[in-house]
C-alpha cells in the first residue's frame, strides 16, 4: 500500500529494530536510562541547547513547552492554523490554563509581525498575560524564511516574550534550504523536535531549552504521565532518526514535487507549485469529482489518501519515487472514473 495520509506511517528501519533489541536501559524516572540520556545529552549539544528531554509525542513536547514557559492565566501567540491551537485537542486550555491567542496566518505560513505586536496586551489585570510567542516550522509543508524567524525573535526580545518552535518538521526546513537544524533553532528559547514523522523512529519527541525550562517540563511531563521507565528501546530508534534520517529527506521533498508536476496536469486538480516546498503536496478537487469514490478507487489501487475536497498527500520513506510513477497513473485511471 502506498501511503501519502502523512509521514507518521514511516516504519522503522531495520537498523532501528536492531539498535531496539540490543538497547542499554534502565529507569528513566530515576534518570538511570544510558540510551536515553546519551540521547538527550546528544540533540542538546547538536541543537545548541542546555537540555533535552525525551517524550512520547510532539503533542506531549509542545504541552510541556506551553505550561513550562506560561503559569496559569498567561497566554500564548500562535497561528490560526498552529499544531499546538488548532490540533491538540486544546491541551493548554484544558490541562494548563493557558489562553492562546491565534493569529491568521499569512500565504506563506508566517504570522504578520505587526499582527503579533498588536496581539500582546498591555499590562492590566483586564487581560490574560502575553508571555509566549510559538512559531511553526515547516507549517502545511512550507518553510519559514532565516531572516523572518531571525525578525520574530528580536520582536519577542524586544517586549519581554520567549519565543517556542514547534518544529515537529523542522529537519524538512532544514534540508529544503541547505541549512543545519541548529541554523533554524538557535533563533528559539524551546524547541520541539518530531522525530516519529519523516525522520521513520517509531515513537517519540524531543523538547529542547535551558536547564530551568527541562527541569520544570521534566516535572509535568510526569505529572501528565509521560514518566516512563525502560524508555531506551525507544531512544534507541530516536538517535538513529537524528543521525541517519535527516539528510534522507531530501528523497521525499523530490518525489512530492515530481507528485505534485504529474497532479497538476490533472483537470480534476488544481495547485499551486509554489507552495510544494518540502514533503507537502496539497490539491484542490474539483466539484465535481465525487470525493468518496476518488478514496475508495485508489484505495482498490493499492494509494491510501485522506478524504477531503482539498488532498493532502505527504511523501516519506517508504514512498518510492516508482511509487511516485504508480500513484500518477492511479489517479488518472480512477478520475477518468468518477
């Protein structure tokens, strides 16, 4: 089957199966765990922080982040279409009291700097206190520009906020513009780190930031019941992901745009070119184009998409550029249907 509903269907390499067998653990509530903490003490040193830590989830990793930068009754700026806002299941409202205050996103998946200055209240208790700012990066598959994030910190600086990445893609940032992860984090006071997306480990998150910062994340990720124990033969997997998977991924943002040239040549779709920038492939539907036969024919075709009337379609490891070649012709069998 080929899968394009998103990159968390990468398998683990054999490599990383291996390295899972043969894992040192112990008890990484006690801090006893070596794989785990060789882990942490590696993606701090490579990303330029203080500290790691090791969670189960980029869901887990950005809560962690929000409630150890804001106390109850603070708020966060985000984008409208933000992970960490829109699909979280609201965990900072509920689990942190932690107001966030969305902001539109523009085209090309920045928040308006301006829009963000205006966003921070002044200091009466009428309102929430603006203590965050949180960035996506890659967001919908595009890359946030070097000197946007480099403008975005300063304003941060500038009136008293820290600044958070959600950067559960951001190796994909990376590798799209030729740069080092740690030339992307170094503009950020926390970052998180999805390392069971595009880079293939099969479960796990990294939340980077100074020692005050981990240490209190540390504490409420056992509070949320994030503590686990054994957790090297996860960890194993995750170093594998930071050192063999990165560069990797220039394979996938090459077949989404050989994806998305062959879609767009498809009357039934339509897309911008210009927005194909890492491993995103997004199309519009026509109207007419029953949307539920479309799913269910590539699906006897042996290409699983989501449904909706605007395709996202997410290349990843275990999509082949033959498999590239496959899906085009799928796609033009099964329009040429419904």
């Amino acid at each position: 089957m080929i899968d394009f509903r998103s990159d968390t269907v990468t398998q683990p390499t054999a490599a990383m199966r291996q390295a899972m067998a043969a894992a040192q653990v112990g008890d990484d509530v006690y801090g006893d765990d070596p794989t785990v903490n060789r882990l942490e003490a590696m993606a701090a040193e490579m990303f330029g922080f203080d500290s790691a830590l090791f969670t189960s989830s980029g869901t887990q990793a950005n809560l962690l982040a929000l409630m150890s930068h804001c106390e109850r009754g603070d708020e966060y700026l985000c984008g409208q279409q933000a992970h960490n806002y829109k699909f979280e299941g609201g965990g900072a409202a509920v689990l942190g009291s932690i107001q966030p205050q969305p902001l539109n996103n523009q085209a090309d998946g920045s928040i308006a700097l301006e829009d963000i200055r205006t966003a921070i209240k002044p200091d009466d208790f009428h309102f929430a206190r603006t203590r965050l700012l949180s960035l996506e990066n890659t967001i919908g598959g595009k890359v946030l520009p070097q000197e946007y994030l480099a403008r975005a910190q300063q304003l941060a600086f500038n009136h008293g906020l820290k600044i958070h990445l959600d950067g559960a893609r951001v190796a994909n940032a990376a590798v799209a513009q030729g740069l080092e992860i740690a030339d992307i984090t170094q503009y950020f006071d926390s970052v998180s780190i999805c390392l069971s997306k595009g880079l293939a480990a099969p479960v796990g998150s990294l939340l980077l930031g100074d020692e005050r910062l981990i240490h209190k994340a540390r504490r409420w990720r056992k509070m949320l019941g994030g503590g686990m124990r054994q957790a090297g033969i996860l960890a194993a997997a995750a170093e594998l992901a930071l050192t063999e998977q990165v560069a990797r991924l220039a394979e996938d943002h090459a077949n989404a745009k050989a994806l998305a040239e062959g879609l767009s040549q498809l009357d039934e779709l339509a897309l911008d070119m210009s927005q194909v920038q890492t491993n995103m492939v997004f199309a519009t539907l026509a109207d007419e184009v029953d949307i539920e036969a479309l799913v269910k024919g590539l699906l006897q075709e042996g290409v699983r998409i989501s449904g909706a009337r605007q395709l996202r379609l997410v290349t990843h490891k275990d999509i082949s550029a033959a498999d590239i070649d496959k899906t085009l012709q799928a796609f033009k069998r099964v329009l040429s249907q419904v």
